[in-house]
C-alpha cells in the first residue's frame, strides 16, 4: 500500500487489512506448505540479529471489523490489482484474502492486470497491489533498499524519522545484542506503522543430482544466491 495516497494514508485502515489476511491458508494453499508465515516486516529468520519475540500478527476477523470501523472508511471497495507476474499464486492469493476480509466486513476488489506491462504501468503507481521481494545477506541492505526515506525503491512510500534514525544507529553499533534490539524497534515500527502486508515467506525447492559438486543451500536467493553456475561442477 502507498500509505501517502487515500484510503491507505490511514493506519487503521492498514492494521484492518494486516488482521484480515489469513496467513496460515495462504502457506498452506499457495505455498503447498513450503514456507512459513510473514509478519507485516521484510525479515525472518534467516537473517542475522533476527529477534523472534516479535508479536506475530495472526488473522482476526472481529480485531480486523473493530480496525476497519475505527478508520471511518466510506465502505466503497478497495481495489487490489494483481497479476500472475506479481509472484506465482498471486491471484489465488489475492482472491484468498478477498475470502477472508469479507469476513470482517472488508470488501475487497481484485482488479487482474496483464502480465504485460505490470512492473511499468502497476507496480510503483498503482496505491494497492501484489509484489514480492528476494532476500539480502543483512537487515540493513533490506531495509536501506525499501524502507529508508530516501531509497530509490521505497514501494510503499515509507518514511518515519524515527526509523531513519535507528536504521544509521544500528550500522554504528558493533554490540550485537544492542544491534538485535535496534532491529526489533525497527520491525515494531514496520509491522504497526508501515504498509507492507506481509503475509508469507516462500522455501526454495530445489533438486541437485548426486553428480553436481560444490553445491550449497542459500537462503539469500535461488540457484546459490544465482552463483551456481559459477561455483559448481560436475565430478
């Protein structure tokens, strides 16, 4: 969501939709099991100085109605344009949460754009839609690339000063127990102030035949962080 264009300039409005989306189904139906539940913020485990006290945020259809009501929003549909080019099972998920929020009371409008021309006249431009992100090696690179005030490729048009000011004082700070802790005030942040739904994490699934040396698991990206070619060999 764009959180500087209406309806989603409004955070009650955003925490409606982060507690009408089912998380669990989604993984389940979309991701055939193969990956875990996100929670509204760019990290999981994989990353270093991950800290998993972190509330999870679940699907709450009664918090979701109590939310959307507290918004004042004018009960029009909300328009969420996805495409199979988003990410696979896109529009299954889409219609997914659709289901889901209707059962908040929260009508959702599914607009399926073509493929063609989704990352030039959707993504960037249109105020609600479906994308997806890679990994990176550290929280600072995710979060410097989308959510620091100032990045080319802030999405959502993020931008809280207090953020901005955690994300510089967590690359200065070489205690990593006082690190973890800036990067949980900094998901805090993310997860009930920001504009990203989060819903799921993908697993890579990938096959190797036993005559494939050098190769190793890599949670950054697919295919050893795209370094397969270049680190493996057949023995």
């Amino acid at each position: 969501m764009q959180c500087d264009t209406a309806p989603f300039n409004n955070n009650d409005l955003r925490m409606a939709l982060k507690f009408a989306i089912d998380r669990e189904e989604m993984v389940h139906k979309i991701l055939i099991g193969y990956g875990k539940v996100g929670n509204d913020f760019p990290i999981n485990a994989a990353y270093p100085n991950f800290d998993d006290t972190i509330p999870q945020h679940t699907y709450d259809p009664r918090k979701a109605a109590e939310y959307y009501k507290k918004s004042g929003h004018d009960g029009l549909p909300i328009v969420l344009r996805v495409s199979d080019v988003a990410f696979p099972g896109a529009v299954e998920a889409a219609q997914l949460f659709q289901q889901s929020a209707a059962k908040a009371g929260i009508p959702l409008e599914i607009k399926r754009e073509p493929g063609d021309g989704y990352w030039s006249e959707v993504y960037l431009k249109q105020p609600f839609r479906a994308t997806y992100w890679g990994g990176r090696p550290v929280q600072d690179q995710m979060y410097s690339t989308a959510y620091l005030s100032t990045a080319d490729w802030n999405e959502t048009h993020f931008k809280n000063a207090k953020f901005d000011s955690l994300l510089v004082k967590a690359r200065g700070e070489s205690n990593s127990a006082k690190r973890k802790a800036i990067y949980k005030k900094m998901g805090l942040l993310v997860r009930d102030e920001g504009e990203t739904i989060l819903p799921m994490f993908n697993d890579y699934v990938e096959g190797v035949r036993d005559e494939v040396k050098g190769w190793e698991a890599n949670n950054v990206w697919e295919v050893m962080n795209g370094l397969a070619p270049h680190k493996c060999w057949l023995g």
